[in-house]
C-alpha cells in the first residue's frame, strides 16, 4: 500500500502523511564538527497515538537519504513497517534519486526541473480550480510566548511547532536544503499534496532559526472534514554500522537499478500526465 493514491481519491489521512512525512526535526545540536553526520526518525501519530507514517532520514556530509517506510493501517506495529522508497538528495549534483524499492527502478531529476514543476504546479488552472487554497495558502503567522509554539494558521490549516533555536549556521543550512527539496518533490507526483504551505513554515522556522521537535497540524476539506495529526522527531549525532550499512546498499542501488522517466515511475496515463 503507497501512502498517497490520488490528490482526488484518497483519503485525508494519507494525504496529511505525504504532508508530514518532509517534517524532520532535530532535537538537540551537537558541535560543528559532528553537523555532516546525523539520524532522524520521524514518526506521524493520528488520532493520538496511532502511527500512519515512519521515516528515516541520514545525513552524511552533502548526502541526504530518506527512507519512506509504510505498514498496515489496521496493525501499524513498528515491525510492520518496511522501507518502500528511499529519496536521495545530493546537494553537489543538484539532483534528487528516487528509488523504488519494489519495483527496483530509479528516477532522477535535476533541480531545475523540479521548480520547473512546481511552477507548473501553480500555475495549472485545472488544479486551481479543484482546490486554490492549496496552490495559493494564506496563513497567519503568531508566536506564543506561553507554550513557545510558533503558529501558521487559516480557516482551513494550522501549524503549531514546537522548536529548537539552533546556533550552527551549518547544521541550519543543511537541514533546510534537505526540507525544502523534500516540500519541492510533490510536484513531481499529483497524487501528493503541493508544497506550498509547507514552504512558508519553512521559511517562517528558518527565520527563527529553529529546528521543529514537534509539529501538530489540522486540515478541513471542502466538505468540512477535520484530520488532526502529530510529527514527533527523535535525532542522534552519529550514524550506526547499520545506517552505514543502510548507505552502502543505497549506493549500490543507485548504480544497478535501470533509469526510467517520470511518467514510468509514477505509473501515470497519457491522460493522467
């Protein structure tokens, strides 16, 4: 089971996990010599405490991998969740890897075209006239100083995040390269949602030059439908023999796996496209 079908068919609870799933968050920050290499597990929690969506995000040095894992909704048991594609952000080449872990092809795509379809994203009438909020969200940014969540909020989607402030320039840039080309990549599939409001709160926490430790999120449809969910982030300053191992296996995929375009790896119609 993929975590998105459709932008139309599917549900609201898989699109908030195609939505969170680029929330990753740092905890704490070790020092400058240790900001090329990290771990983050993110877990999306709805209805309290059940988990929809599970990653794993490693970096090492100008590399970024993200591991998109999936389970059985109605038994959504840690071990249930395997890895179904893993998202390769190498910032030297400007490119971003998509693998298929099932049916073990790669698309790659450069960074110049991934804004060109975020442009095109925004400017397709048909998309806008299904739903224009989600092409163009209007959100109004608070902080509370009581609770020391940063808000982003509508009448249709709000975001409270709870932060970090985070002193390395370093460890900042690298975490929101990797945030913001994660957000970018729903363009390349109009099955997930567009990128646009998680743009802005990433803006708004870079401005504040935080990390988020935890994002709460509600979303209303058209129809008035309400979806509540919670991102939590767990981060360590070291990658394991296993993440390494993890790389390794990555790396080999990237060389064997065939190389197919867009409309392939997506499985999308002439029509569809």
């Amino acid at each position: 089971m993929r975590i998105c079908r459709t932008w139309e068919s599917t549900t609201w609870a898989e699109l908030l996990a195609c939505f969170l799933m680029v929330v990753a968050s740092v905890g704490c920050f070790a020092s400058e010599s240790h900001a090329q290499e990290f771990r983050i597990e993110t877990e999306v929690f709805a209805d309290s405490d059940r988990v929809i969506a599970k990653s794993l995000t490693l970096f090492d040095g100008k590399m970024t991998y993200d591991f998109l894992m999936t389970g059985n909704e109605a038994d959504a048991e840690p071990s249930r969740f395997s890895v179904e594609e893993v998202v390769v952000f190498d910032q030297t080449k400007q490119r971003i890897v998509l693998l298929d872990q099932h049916k073990q092809q790669r698309l790659e795509l450069g960074h110049s075209e991934v804004l060109s379809l975020v442009a095109g994203m925004q400017s397709n009438e048909a998309l806008r006239a299904r739903d224009e909020f989600l092409l163009e969200p209007k959100l109004t940014e608070s902080f509370d100083t009581q609770s020391l969540q940063l808000e982003l909020a509508s009448p249709r989607l709000t975001y409270r995040v709870s932060g970090q402030q985070v002193a390395d320039a370093q460890v900042l840039a690298h975490y929101y390269q990797f945030a913001d080309w994660a957000a970018r990549l729903n363009a390349t599939d109009s099955r997930k949602l567009p990128p646009f409001a998680r743009l802005q709160l990433n803006l708004a926490m870079k401005r504040r030059a935080w990390i988020p430790t935890e994002v709460n999120f509600e979303l209303s449809s058209l129809d008035g439908h309400q979806i509540k969910a919670t991102a939590k982030h767990h981060t360590l300053f070291q990658l394991s023999s296993n993440d390494q191992q993890r790389i390794a296996s990555v790396r080999k995929q990237l060389a064997e796996f065939p190389s197919v375009s867009l409309s392939r790896y997506r499985n999308l119609t002439t029509a569809s496209q």
